[in-house]
C-alpha cells in the first residue's frame, strides 16, 4: 500500500492591520445651508470638531485651519449646493478633496448615535473607508455649467411657447395646425403682426412662406378668429418674454464659444486633422449656431461626431458631463453602470 508523503503545515501569512489608515492627515465636513462642522483628526488641535459659516471669509478660514492642522485629505457630503463653494476653495488650495454620496455614508455599519456626522466622515476617509462622487476637471465643470443653464433657458422658452398656443387657442385661432413651427419665421412674423394689432386674415396670411405646405386659403381659414383682448394681453407678453429667452440663449452661446475657445487653445494639438464631414443637414433650432466640431477635435483629439446618433451639439453635452479623463472608468463596464445604462440582472426562481 502507497503511503502519502503529509505535506507540510503552511506558514501563517503576514496580514496588514485589520484597517490600515490610509489617509492619516483627513478631516470631514458635514455642509450646510448656514455653517459647515469640520472634524479633523483629534491629535491635530485642543478642539478637533468646529463650526464655520458658510460666508466666503469663514470658508476662507476653514481652509487656513485644516493647513494648520496638517490636513491633506477632505471627506464632504453632497448636500445640495451648499458644497460646492466650500469644494472649489478647498480644491485651489490644493487638499484632495472628495465628494461622497450621504447615502452610502449612512449604509456603513457601526456608527453610533453620539457620533456627529463630520467626525463619521473623518473617521471612515482616514480608513479609506469612503468613494467620492465624480466630478471633472475645473474647466469641464464650468463648461458643464453653461450648457445646464443653457438647456434650462431653451426648456423655459418652450414653457412660453406652449402658452402662446394656448392663447392662439382660446381665440380659435388655429395657426398651429397650418404652421409647423409657430416660433419659426412665418409664425414670428404673423404672431408680432397679431400682438401689433392686424386682424385681417388675408394680410396675415401675406406671410406665408413658399415652403408651407398649407395653401393661402387655408392659412385664412386658420387666421379667422376671436381676437379677445385679455388673450391678445396674453399672447403678446409671452411673446415677449419669449424673445428675452431668445436674447439671452444667444448671449449664452457666446459665452460657451468664449469657453471653448479657451480650452482648446490649452488642450495639445491633435494628432490627425479634422475630418470631414460625414453628412450636412440644417442642425435643429435650438442648437448652437457656431463652430462645435474644431474646438472639440481640439479638445478631444477626435471628432465624436463621427460616431452614428451623436452630432457635435451632443458630443459637447456628452464632453461637458464626463470630460475627456477616461482613466476614472477602469472599463467600459464600469462607464456604463456608471451611466445607469447597466441592464439589471434579475434571476426568477433560481433559474440562470
């Protein structure tokens, strides 16, 4: 009988302590609307926990005290907007700063009811404890910002038309149903000419563009109404709100030009040169009327525009939510589920 060679007990290993700290030098910051409580670690001061206003001086000081107290790495909750100024002064004066999500912070075991929420934060950064939230690159953000402000006034200005068709309604005036676009050139055009005070159908219908499907005759069918004054009132302070939104879309879009501008101007050259274009179509109405495509080839070294479904209207939205540092995604995987695009894997029954 083959007796077996008994192998050798293995050697215990070596293991790091149970939770290594990682970042020694960190504090928390539980942000508020009116004060911001700091917690830095409590070997660093006599009073380890305070508590500053949010005006720009305090923050100011908040930031003088953590370079007192030898801090190098800051754990903040997002709470509304109330982080960001805090954020963006701590970020110039160079801590690392991280931007964590309040309720991954509160899903953690262990905490303890007399723990104030900027020591949990301390304590769970220095362990390494917490992931902070993406945010990209300073001149993305700004960027990013346009372009929300942007989309929020193009979503207020159709409130405005939706209300002026509303008006057009109530006086049975029909031209929506003759015109496709109302606030295109022949809808401005007859609209200013109703808020002016012209009611005749036939000298309304004058502008009619040679592109419209309806004929005359049915633009004056449409045009024949019940002109009321309280829905004239209407219509026309709409329609003038709609033209300040009009104005300030435009005064907008020159200053993300202006912006653009100056990330290309300090991104590198790219390696090949601009291709060209796939396709010319007229772009919609409500995107930007000047150059997207060099800038952004500029910018990205590509031109995203190649790609089917994505026009450079959207590639600059796209470029303004995730900037151009792949390197925070370690896969594809990850930048989808990243994108709440990551379909869920739900098993019924045990069944594969």
């Amino acid at each position: 009988m083959k007796r077996h060679r008994r192998r050798p007990s293995p050697k215990p290993r070596t293991s790091p302590a149970a939770l290594d700290r990682l970042h020694p030098h960190a504090a928390g910051i539980d942000c508020g609307s009116a004060e911001h409580f700091v917690a830095v670690p409590p070997d660093r001061d006599t009073t380890p926990v305070r508590s500053f206003a949010t005006f720009t001086g305090d923050l100011h000081r908040l930031a003088e005290w953590l370079t007192a107290c030898r801090v190098t790495h800051v754990a903040m909750e997002a709470t509304g907007v109330y982080w960001i100024p805090v954020f963006e002064i701590l970020d110039a004066r160079g801590f690392q700063v991280i931007l964590v999500n309040a309720r991954h912070v509160k899903n953690l075991p262990g905490r303890k009811s007399d723990v104030v929420d900027c020591e949990w934060l301390r304590d769970l950064h220095i362990l390494g404890l917490l992931r902070g939230s993406f945010r990209p690159a300073d001149g993305i953000v700004a960027l990013r910002g346009y372009l929300r402000h942007r989309a929020t006034l193009i979503e207020s200005a159709g409130a405005l038309v939706q209300r002026m068709q509303k008006a057009l309604i109530q006086m049975n005036v029909q031209l929506p149903l003759v015109v496709s676009d109302i606030t295109g050139v022949t809808g401005l055009r007859i609209l200013r000419d109703i808020v002016a005070g012209h009611r005749d159908p036939q000298a309304l219908a004058r502008h009619r563009d040679y592109r419209c499907r309806a004929s005359e005759a049915e633009i004056v069918a449409a045009l024949t109404g019940n002109y009321r004054p309280e829905h004239v009132f209407v219509l026309q302070q709409n329609l003038e709100l709609f033209d300040t939104y009009q104005h300030h879309l435009t005064t907008c879009d020159a200053a993300i030009e202006a912006h653009l501008t100056r990330l290309a101007a300090a991104s590198a050259a790219p390696a090949s040169p601009l291709p060209a274009v796939r396709r010319r179509h007229k772009p919609p109405a409500n995107e930007p009327r000047f150059d997207l495509r060099t800038p952004l080839h500029q910018i990205t070294g590509i031109d995203l525009a190649q790609i089917d479904g994505i026009g450079p209207y959207n590639a600059l939205r796209l470029l303004s939510e995730i900037g151009t540092d792949m390197t925070r995604w370690p896969t594809e995987k990850h930048f989808t589920s990243w994108l709440t695009l990551a379909p869920h894997n739900k098993v019924s029954g045990g069944a594969s």
